[in-house]
C-alpha cells in the first residue's frame, strides 16, 4: 500500500508528496499511471454507467409500452430521456471507446505507455468527475431536462438547476476528452515501434487516430455553445434571447456542429474493432487496407461539413438545405466503401463464428440499416417529415446500439482473455448475441414504422385515437430482452473470474502485436520493443507464403505451437525497464474541477476552494519528484 | 413438428405485416392528403424501395458469404492472403455515388419547388406557437382563434409560423416578422417563454420549425374534406406531449359560413341563466387578465383584450382544448378550471381555486360560446 508523506524537499526532488510506489491491490487503482489500468477504469465506469443509462431506457419504453399512461409524470420522463441520451453519448460510448484506445493503442504499436502517463490518467478522473458531477444532479434540484441537445431558448429558461448541471457537466467531459485526445494522436504519432509506419498500423489505430483528432477540432465548438448557455442560465447574458439580439438557432449551429462528428467520434471506434475481429476470424487480411483507412479519414472530414442536416426543418433555406442534403449523401459514399470491404474481407475466407466474430458481422447487418435509413434523412423533403419523429431514433440507434455498441461487445468478447488473461464462455456469449440481435431488432425496428406514421420523438404519452399501440408495445418487449441479454454477458463476465488465470498469449490466432505478448500484458507491454516489419506483424511471424500461394505455418507443427514468437514476461522479469512511476496529482487535481462546478452553482468561495485544489493539484504535478 | 413451427411462423410473420399496414394510424405520414405532403411522400417511397434493394442485395451477400465460406470441420488450409482488388474498389465506389447522385436530382428540386410561394391565390394564416397550445390569426378575415384550424380545400395555405410568449406580440397584426413586441405592446403580450416549437400536420404537409426572432413559412394544402390531426414536434418543455392540434378543412363554401360564425361577436346567455351567472364570473374574475370574448365588455366598458390565453370567443364551436389535450365537454371544461396544472404538467393558467359553484356556472357559459 502507498504510503502518503509530506517531504519538504531533498531525496528526490523538491515536492508536495512523496512519488507513492503501489503498483497493485486497491489503492494502486487511484494513483496508476499505467495505460491498461486506465482503460479497465474506463470499462468499468462506463459499463456502470451502461446499466443507468440502460435502466433509464427501460423507464422510457414501460411508459411507453401502452398508450394514454403516467407512470412517469412530464416533467420526470423529460429527466430520464434527457439523461438517457447524456448518459450513453458521453458517458458510455464515449468512454467505452476510450477502454479500448487506452488498453489497445500502446499494445498494438509495440509502444510501453502513451506519451503522457499521468495526463491519461489526469483524463479519466476528470471524466469520472464529471459523470458523477451530473449525475448528483437528481439530489441537487433535478436532473437535466431539456434534451441532451439542450435547444436554446427552453434550455435557458427552464428553472430547475438541471441544465446548469448540463453546461457543465459536459465543459467537464469536454476537458476529460480534449485531454486525452491531444495525449493519444500523440502516442499515436510519436511512439510507434521501430518499422511500424502510419501504413503498418492497425486499422483500430487509424480509426482511433482519426477519433483524437475529431475530438481535438470539435469539442470545443461545443464548449463555446455550453459556456455561452452557462452564462445565459447563470449571469443573465443573452447569447439565444431574440429579444435581446441573440438567436437560438446560433446554439444549434454550434451544438450540431460538435454533435455530427460527435456521431462519427462515437461509431469510428467499433468500425476499427470490426475491421480487427473480421479479419482474424475469416483467416485473410482486411480487404483494401488503404481503402478502409482513406474512407475513415474521408468520414472525419466530410463529418465537418454535415452539421446542418440536423437542422432541414429549423428554416434556413432551400439553399443551405440543398448544400448539407448533397453532403450528407456524399458520406454516404465512403461509408459505403468500409461495408463492401468488410464483406470482402469475409469472402473466400475460412470464418469461424466465435462469438465476436458474431458481434462484428452483426455490427455490418445492422449498420447497413442505420446507414441506408440515414440516406433517406438526407431526401430534404422527406426529412421533413422524418425529422423529429421515431423514424430518427430508429435511424440512430441502429448506428449507434446496431452500430457502436454491437462493435464494442464483440470487442469485449475479442479482447477480454488479453486483458484479463481468462476467455469468457463461449456458449454464454452466444446466448447473449443472439437475444441482443433479436432484442435489439424488435425495440427499434419498429420505430421505423411509429416514426413514419407520426409519432413525434420525446413525447411523454401519445393517445390510443393515433393508432400506435401495436408497435410501441413491441418495442418495450424488445428493450427488455435487450436488458435479459446485458445481464447474461454480466454473468459470463463475473462467472469468467471464477476461472484459473492462464490464457495464452495468442487464442485466437490473430494478426496484430498485442497478441504477442502475455495475456494479461505485463506491465511494460514488451519485454523488448516490437521491430515491425509489415502490416499483420504478428500473422507475418506465423506464417508464410510458399511459391505457389500457399499459406504455411512459419514453426513446424502448426499454430499451436508459436510460444517463442511470444514475448514472454518469465525470462527477464523487466528489470531495468524505465516505467513512469504512479502519481497522486491526476487524481487530486480532478476534484477541483466538480467543486468548483457547484461553486459555480451554489457558493462562491466553494468555487474558489476548487481553483485552489486544481491548482494545487497541477504545483504537486508539475513539481513531482521522480519514482527513484 | 417442423411443419407446426413454419406455419406458427408464418401465421405469425402475417399477423405482423397486417398489424403494420392497418389503416388505424391516423397523423401518418404515409397517407398524404394534399399535393405538399404528397410532395415529401412521392420522394420517400422511391428512395425507401431502392435502399431496401440496397439492403436485400447487401445483407443477402453477407448471408451467402457467411454460409459459404463458414469454417468446416477437418479444414485445416489457411484461406489464401487476398489483400484487395483496386478495381473492386473504384467500382463500390462509384456506383453508390451515381445512385446517391440519380437520388440528390429530384430531392434538390422538391427543396426548391416546396420553398417557393405559388404564383396563384393563397389564403394567409399566421401561426403562433404558445407554451402549449397553437393560436390560428387570419389576417384578411381578422379571426383569431386556437386549436382547431379551418382551411378551405384546394387552394395552397401559406402559414407564417411564430414563437411567442413573455415579451413577445400576439394577435392578427403582430407577427409579420415574429420579433418580439416593443415596450408598450401593441396588441399585447403573451405569456410563457417563447421557445421552439415545431409545426407538423403529416397528411397536409412536411415539419417546419417555429423559431423565436424568425417568421418561417410553410405551404399546405387538403385535397377533401377532412379532419387532420398534427402536434409540436421540437421539445418545447414540459407539456410537449400535450401541444397538439386539429386542422379541419372544408369545402370553400363551408369554409366561408365558418369564417362568417367566427368573425360574428360571441352570443350573450339568456338573463338569469346558470351561463349568464358564469359570463359574470368571467367578467368579474381574473379570466379577462389573460382572455378576450369578442363582443364583451370589462366591468369598465372596455372590451376585453386577448394577453397570453388563448381568445374564447368561439371556444364551443372547436372540438379541442387545452392544446387539444382533451375533446370540449363539460367534464372536461369543469376538471380544466377546477385545477389546470393538475391536468397540464407546466400550465400557464394557474389554479384559482374555483368553487363548484362557480365552475359549475363558467363551464356553463363557456359552453354556449360556439
């Protein structure tokens, strides 16, 4: 356990405290600077917030399920919808991608830590920070209300607290993300292994890359907006007040001009996790590397330039509609491009259906319909009537649940024995996918037809006289075997703990560098940094290609046998590898930033008492003595 | 057994396709009444059935790889290294861009053709979206009214939609540009907050939002006779479920006896009536801080002006109230005054606490107003 003393300077520096030196059991979790502790942390927090923002949907649809009914009153259900979208856009896809970037990225280019250890971190106690400052909350005056688009002006002039909550909460998240963004583009950049060039890299990496860079150039536009509405709701200014020169519809610009590569920031991910398990389990390459490589970049720019079809129905214009309806077709395009290469990733393959090879080709199924549905949205004149109804949460959620969260499950099946070096049940998991796929189709498949036959979105209660009971009450019953099928993958999870430690570095025969170290990875990644030689390193060490095209095994004895290929921790035990030593600022700093949030709200002086902790936080940090 | 299960199936598959195509939803979208609707309509079904073209040949080839190229067992041969095909790639490009670009031509022509005002005659109504109910004003027949919106068939309906609420104008002249009222606030000002709204009747027209600070304009139209329900579409607060609506359209005939109805003063209640009983509550009480009865007279003499709640002054003749939150009757009227908030999460009509008695009497008279 860490000890915590004061030093007044000497030994190894001049410092607030002394460098704690933990690197395991419960306290190790606050002060680790480890990337692959992180990204645990992230999974964890995200997942709890995965289960609320899952509950909060099943809210939705049991008021939902019949017509005329009021188990939530108006102005709860506008909390729980409102949270539920706040909770899964920023504090479950989000994050939960951040798991996966944070483990994967260091391992996959042969790298022993991101660039900025205790900034990374720095980041996630500030996303936990802010995460927990939203959601008090529901103890502090009421929840957020307004939609977690927030439309000014109804986000300014609502008098519950919730939406100060709202603005800032997310400059929290917002901070949590710019952080880490800027830390790993430059991992990514900068701390490549030797011979692993931007075109040796795993598509994960790319998509990753592209992900830190949208973050980077798009939150702060929302940062202005959620400043401006701070400042709307707490000092009086009058940023989206017509009557006093503002405009409301300057929100949504900035709002949505975050909001779509946002999307993209959410979907990327899972895309670089599908373009990982598709290959691994058909046996062949990902077809068109580049090609996946170039759309996903092409996605991230033309991102930029779509914002404003969120907004056909707001009134700008034939010709601005005209322009953002033909853009929007355009990322069609590319989009399109990733789908038949993953196909032909699978073709001629030899593909084994494990069970996040599921997940992925269940990603593909399902992400075709979010994507063709998307294309109708970008037909302005029917977008007019789609806009604003359940057509659009049917769209969504099929790239986003059909999409996203399909992607990181199979994820999570692909990389857990890696991560926690046990396999979770295969049999289980099935279970689980299938129950999600049908769960999942029967919730929002249905919101197509709801939508187009006139039920608007975040409505609290519709009549029996408009004829939808049919299909809501089918959707409820899809939610909750959607929420059957999490709680099985939570009993595959627990239950794979009560197995022996013991996987080996490489089960799945797979083709990327992770796998060649232990599973779970020591703590400094590589006993020796990886030297990269092509794309697929690790497949490339596995097998060759003899003169006539046949794929061969590289060891006599087949792929069973490849234990030297594997960097192994036993040998050498990493003595001598310089590590960053864990550190006591992430953690402390982090709590400025929610005090001084209710300061904010409530108190002043709490305000200035959060300046001080941050800043002290940031004295320690800066003037922190090294481990040794 | 198997053959059990497929015909279950089947029945089952059947139930579904039957309950979807039903004709019971009635504010669809799908079953358009007008050319402006149709307009929307005539762009989506192409566009679906080419995506479910789409679809069927995409998923159909993720099925046929999936089955055909399935691990066997015994097969122990690596599948040989493909890494791509640069001709493949062009071509999967290329094609979903040529379809995308056959789509953009007519959607890029419907924006146009649905932004422009026809050239012919159309007749005017302005719009007001309140915190939670919508205000009708037609400013060549100078009639006011809430809910339920009249319209003559067959000729183009040019709305001009506006947000109003505290600090903003309401009333037939006012919203020509939708800015909020000057200081001393000519005809008066509305209450609530004047946030966004959305205007959407399905069968007769596409959405439009109704901004603060913008006059936005939509065109719609009804073939037939009928009635069409629509509701607000943005989030617009706590009651945003209950901002509903109900567009009546007539014959022009019938269209024209009805402005005539409307434009007429409201009918006095025989003297000594439980309805006349209520037109003095409703003089004498707080009603006419917020409502105007055209042709009535505050205990001053002056007539009573219109600030905030919707105008009365035809309230029987609608078939809604309250944001069409419920049907006009007794039952309801009398539930509404006794305790609006109760009824209508947020209402901007407090609870005054009404006595039985003097529900009773204003329910009464506010029934005779037709």
């Amino acid at each position: 356990m860490a000890s915590v003393s004061v030093r007044a300077g000497g030994g190894g520096g001049r410092g607030l405290l002394a460098r704690p030196t933990a690197t395991d059991g419960f306290w190790s979790w606050f002060t680790t600077v480890d990337h692959k502790k992180i990204g645990i942390l992230y999974g964890i927090t995200s997942f709890a917030f995965f289960i609320v923002g899952g509950s909060e949907a099943l809210l939705i649809r049991l008021q939902l399920a019949r017509p005329d009914q009021n188990i939530l009153k108006p102005s709860v259900y506008n909390e729980i919808f409102t949270m539920h979208g706040i909770t899964m856009v920023f504090l479950v896809v989000m994050p939960l991608s951040a798991a996966f970037i944070n483990y994967l990225v260091p391992l996959m280019i042969g790298a022993r830590d991101v660039a900025f250890p205790r900034l990374n971190a720095f980041s996630y106690w500030v996303f936990l920070a802010g995460g927990l400052f939203i959601y008090s909350s529901w103890f502090l005056g009421g929840a957020p209300n307004g939609g977690w688009f927030g439309y000014a002006p109804n986000s300014v002039v609502d008098p519950s607290r919730g939406m100060t909550f709202y603005a800032i909460g997310l400059i929290i998240t917002g901070i949590a993300s710019t952080v880490s963004a800027v830390n790993l583009a430059v991992t990514i950049l900068n701390m490549r292994a030797p011979g692993m060039t931007l075109f040796r890299m795993p598509v994960f990496v790319w998509m990753s890359l592209v992900v830190q860079l949208l973050l980077a150039f798009s939150l702060p536009i929302i940062t202005v907006g959620l400043v401006e509405l701070l400042f709307d709701r707490r000092f009086g200014t009058h940023f989206f007040d017509p009557a006093a020169g503002g405009d409301p519809v300057l929100w949504q610009h900035l709002f949505w001009l975050f909001g779509h590569p946002e999307v993209y920031i959410l979907v990327l991910p899972a895309m670089g996790i599908v373009s990982e398990i598709l290959p691994v389990f058909s046996r062949k390459p990902l077809f068109g590397y580049q090609f996946v490589v170039f759309s996903g970049i092409a996605i991230g720019f033309i991102g930029f330039g779509v914002w404003a079809h969120h907004m056909f129905a707001v009134g700008l214009g034939p010709v601005a509609n005209t322009a953002f309806g033909i853009s929007t077709m355009i990322i069609g395009v590319p989009t399109g491009v990733k789908i038949f290469n993953w196909l032909g990733t699978m073709w001629k393959g030899d593909i084994r259906f494990t069970t996040p090879m599921l997940f992925a080709v269940g990603f593909v199924a399902m992400f075709v319909i979010g994507g063709l549905s998307g294309v109708t949205h970008a037909v302005v004149p029917a977008d007019y009537q789609q806009t604003d109804t359940y057509y659009i949460v049917a769209h969504f959620h099929y790239v986003l649940f059909g999409g996203a969260i399909f992607g990181l499950f199979g994820g999570m099946y692909y990389w857990w024995p890696k991560v926690f070096g046990r396999m979770l049940n295969e049999k289980v998991g099935k279970l689980h996918f299938w129950m999600m796929l049908i769960g999942f189709n029967l919730t929002f498949g249905p919101m197509h037809i709801l939508g187009l036959q006139g039920m608007p979105r975040r409505i609290q209660s519709y009549p029996a006289s408009l004829g939808l009971d049919f299909w809501n009450l089918v959707s409820s019953i899809g939610a909750f075997t959607i929420a059957l099928s999490v709680l099985i993958f939570i009993v595959n999870a627990v239950s794979s703990f009560r197995k022996p430690k013991g996987m080996e570095a490489d089960p799945w025969d797979a083709r990327t560098l992770e796998w060649s170290t232990s599973s779970p990875p020591p703590e400094y990644n590589f006993e020796e940094v990886p030297v990269v030689h092509s794309l697929d390193e690790l497949w490339r060490r596995k097998y060759a290609e003899t003169e006539g095209g046949r794929v061969v095994p590289v060891v006599a004895g087949g792929s069973g046998t490849q234990e030297h290929l594997v960097e192994s921790p036993r040998h050498g035990g990493g003595h001598g590898i310089h590590l960053p030593g864990p550190s006591y600022f992430p953690v402390l700093a982090s709590i400025g930033f929610p005090v001084l949030g209710y300061g904010i709200i409530f108190s002043w002086p709490l305000a200035v008492a959060g300046v001080v902790v941050l800043l002290t936080g940031l004295y320690g940090w800066a003037l922190e003595p090294s481990a040794e | 057994m198997r053959k059990k299960t497929r015909l279950l199936l089947g029945a089952g598959a059947l139930l579904l396709i039957a309950a979807a195509c039903a004709p019971n939803a009635t504010q669809s979208s799908l079953d358009p009444q007008g050319p402006y609707a149709r307009k929307s309509y005539d762009l989506f079904v192409p566009v679906f059935w080419v995506a479910v073209t789409i679809f069927v040949l995409v998923e159909g080839a993720l099925l046929l790889i999936a089955i055909k190229y399935r691990h066997r067992k015994g097969r122990d041969k690596i599948p040989p290294q493909i890494h791509g095909n640069t001709r493949l790639e062009i071509a999967w490009t290329i094609l979903p861009a040529l379809i995308l670009a056959g789509v953009a031509v007519p959607t890029v022509t419907t924006i146009f053709d649905l932004a422009r005002k026809p050239a012919g005659e159309v007749m005017n109504v302005h719009v007001l979206g309140h915190q939670w109910w919508w205000e009708f004003d037609y400013p060549d027949q100078q009639i006011i009214t809430a809910n339920e919106m009249h319209i003559p068939t067959g000729i183009p309906i040019y709305v001009t939609l506006c947000s109003v609420g505290s600090g903003y104008q309401q009333g037939i002249g006012a919203p020509s540009d939708c800015q909020p009222g000057p200081p001393d606030g000519q005809p008066p000002a509305a209450v609530g907050n004047a946030v966004i709204h959305s205007f959407w009747v399905p069968e007769l027209a596409g959405t439009q939002d109704v901004v603060p600070g913008r006059a936005n304009t939509l065109l719609l139209q009804a073939d037939h006779p009928g009635t069409y329900t629509g509701q607000c579409k943005e989030f617009c607060g706590l009651s945003h479920a209950y901002m509903k609506f109900t567009v009546v359209s007539q014959t022009p005939d019938d269209f024209a006896a009805w402005v005539r109805g409307q434009q007429a003063d409201a009918t006095a209640p025989t003297t000594g009536s439980l309805a006349a009983t209520g037109m003095n509550e409703f003089v004498n009480g707080a009603c006419i801080a917020c409502h105007a009865i055209q042709g009535v007279e505050d205990p001053n003499g002056n007539p009573l002006v219109q600030n905030g709640g919707p105008n009365l002054t035809h309230f029987a003749s609608r078939s809604c109230f309250a944001g069409c939150m419920m049907p006009t009757n007794e039952e309801n009227l009398k539930k509404w005054l006794d305790d609006p908030p109760a009824v209508k999460a947020g209402s901007w009509m407090p609870d005054y606490g009404l006595t039985p008695q003097q529900i009773d009497a204003l329910a009464a008279y506010l029934l005779t107003l037709t």
